[in-house]
C-alpha cells in the first residue's frame, strides 16, 4: 500500500470511529433525556418503583398544581386524572370524576368513587351494580364490605336479584366479610335460597353459611335453608339407615374431629349383609373424644320414641354404649333429655333397642342425638372392640 493509500484508509476509519461516537452520544443523550421525562412523570404520579429517585415529596397543593400542569400537556393520561381525583377535596367532583371515568371507566378506583358518588346520592340500584363489578371482576374487599353493608340493611335481595345468575362469584366474599363484621346473617337468607335455588353457588358456600347460622343460634333459618337443599320430605332422623354420605355443617350425621393415629373409635360406613349401608365403629383402645357422632335434629317439645337395630362383636366396654338425647338450644343446652340403656357385647348378633324421652320446653327447638359411653369414665379410658348400627328412627311418641 502506497503512503497516500495507507494515510486515505485511516482518515476513513478515524472517520467512522468520530461518527460512530457522536452517535453513540446521541444515543446517550436520548436515552438521559426519555429517563428524565419518564422520571419526572413517576415523581408527579408518585408511582414506584421510581419512588426511592424522586426528591422529597411535594405538599398535596403542590402535587395538585404538578398534575394539573401534566393534564394541561397531556390530557389523555389516565394515572394522572386518578391521582388527582384521589387528591381533590370530596375526591367526588363532577368535572375530574367525569374526566377519570371517561379515560379509565374500569379502573379500580374509578370505580370505587362512582359508587361513592351513587350512595351519596342515594342511587343504591347503580351503586350495587358498580359494587358487585368490583367484588365480581376485581376481587374488591373494601366493595364486598360495603354490599355486606347494603345486605345487612335488608335492602339488598330486589337490587341483587339481576345478578344471582353469577353469584358464585361475589356473594360468598360479601358472606365472609357479614361473617368478620358480626352483621346479621339472617338479613343474607333470602339471597342465599334465591340463589340456591338458581344452583348458582358451591355447596361449600351454603355448608359454610349453614355453619355460621347454626353457630349464631338461628337454628330455624339455617334448618329451613338446609331443607331447602333436600330432595324431597325429610324425617326428624337424617340419613338414620347410614345409606347416603353424610352432608357436613348440615343436619346429617356429624364426626368427632380426631387424627386417624391418635383416634379412639373409627368412624366408618361400610355394606352389611342384607342390610345396605350401616354405621361400623371400631374402637382403637385409645381414649374417645365425646360425642362418637352426633345429629343436631329440629325437634321441638314434646315426647319422641328412638328405635334402631345394634351389633357388636368382642365389645370391651363394662357399661356398654349409650345413645343420649342433649338439649342444643335455649336456656338448658347440653341438658341431658334422654338417654338409650348401655348397648353392650351381642357376639356378632344383630338386635333391636328402643327408648323413649320427653324434650321440656325450656330445651329450645333442637336437640342433639349423639353417641356416647354410658360410663362417662370409660371413654376417658378407652377399650377396643366393633360396633354397628343401622335402621335409626326418630318418631313422636305414638306413632
């Protein structure tokens, strides 16, 4: 290559190189300056995660003056239409709700005020309507907790009617938050069998509901729902021939909460000869938890007649069982109203037993059959052995 060659070729490359590098500064440039303007916009919208950069907080008139100035520049920036309706006096005003509303009607918060603003104005039909969107869509507890307000009121069945058809999807969070606040569930009840009725809610729902109700001592409504979910007439005794599953937090037959390893008596159905389904026990030696099972039955004052069929085999239990009849309402609950003679060994043989108890007026509108020792001592001790029982029935006395 010639000198004159050689000095062309490296003003060319000295060339590319000054190019390149003011392009690169350009680059930087843009780059600082888009980083700058962005930052600036997360300080006035006070987004993160930018916070830690911006410099110490404006007072609200200042953040105020800041946003309108953006909105002035760029009036279709919805974060900056929210955060100034969250900072105005009211956050209600009609010109920024408008505005908010218009750019980002499905925003959360947007939302939340148009609610704000329909209660303020007594328009409960569109605040319910904005309320459920949230709760429905957006998994709201501030709006759950308002409809449970609402509900609550009893003013709720009429306005949350159009809406049963999904109700699965907001009426169990606004339960649970009736449920923490300690409002009146029974004002629910007629959303609830409305809604069942549709099949319109998980079975746990109404169990839970159940549940709740039972525990708050509105044993009538929560009997009425729980029938309500029956097929057909049911008689005083649940699922007395052990045939069906047991429903939980119902009205059916209810098991002592005990880890398998640590249980005294094992809690089975299981197919008997000629006989279907039937309740097999199986006791582990290891101390009972009282009762065995249970079935909370709605049966009023009045004298009432237990009769059932029993089979036990290698039974190590001095006293025997005992079916006992306790008061779950009112003034005398736990009460003991009745109680079976002690059912003891048969040697594999089924028999047939029977007793007869009185439920006094002061026991209140339920009572609770259950399955116990007869010697109270005795399950603390605990013994092995099988027991089964089948063909349960409960009838007023003579009948």
């Amino acid at each position: 290559m010639t000198p004159d060659a050689a000095r062309r070729r490296g003003s060319q490359v000295l060339l590319r190189l000054v190019v390149a590098g003011f392009g690169v500064a350009v680059a930087a440039g843009l780059v600082w300056i888009s980083a700058v303007v962005h930052l600036e916009r997360a300080c006035v919208l006070l987004d993160t995660p930018y916070l830690p950069l911006c410099a110490e907080a404006d007072s609200k008139p200042a953040r105020q003056s800041k946003l309108r100035a953006r909105l002035a520049s760029a009036p279709g920036d919805s974060a900056a239409w929210i955060q100034l309706t969250n900072l105005e006096t009211g956050a209600l005003e009609k010109p920024l709700l408008h505005a908010a509303a218009s750019l980002a009607p499905n925003e959360p918060n947007v939302l939340m005020w148009r609610a704000g603003a329909a209660l303020a104005a007594n328009d409960l039909e569109s605040a319910t309507t904005l309320l459920v969107q949230l709760v429905e869509y957006r998994g709201s507890g501030q709006a759950a907790d308002a409809l449970a307000v609402i509900v609550a009121s009893g003013q709720a069945t009429a306005l949350l009617r159009p809406y049963l058809a999904t109700a699965s999807r907001w009426l169990p969070p606004v339960l649970a938050s009736m449920s923490q606040r300690k409002l009146p569930l029974t004002t629910a009840l007629p959303l609830l069998a409305e809604a069942s009725a549709k099949a319109a809610l998980p079975q746990q729902t109404i169990q839970a509901y159940i549940r709740s109700l039972k525990a708050a001592g509105h044993w009538a409504d929560a009997y009425g729902l729980w029938s309500a979910q029956q097929k057909g007439p049911a008689p005083l005794l649940h699922n007395g021939g052990f045939d069906q599953p047991f429903q939980p937090d119902g009205f059916d037959w209810e098991l002592a909460a005990t880890l398998p390893s640590r249980a005294g008596a094992l809690v089975a159905q299981r197919g008997a000869a000629n006989r279907g389904q039937v309740l097999d026990i199986e006791f582990t030696g290891r101390p009972l938890a009282i009762p065995i099972i249970r079935q909370h039955v709605f049966a009023g004052p009045g004298k009432y007649q237990l009769r059932g069929r029993y089979m036990s085999s290698r039974l190590r239990v001095e006293e025997g069982m005992a079916w006992v009849v306790r008061c779950a309402d009112g003034r005398r609950a736990d009460a003991v109203a009745g109680r079976s003679g002690g059912l003891k060994d048969t040697a594999g043989k089924w028999e047939t037993f029977q007793f007869g108890f009185a439920v006094p007026p002061d026991c209140g509108l339920v009572i609770s059959l259950q399955l116990e020792t007869f010697a109270p001592s005795e399950a603390a001790a605990g013994f092995k052995g099988r027991a089964s029982f089948d063909a349960l029935e409960l009838v007023p006395d003579g009948v």
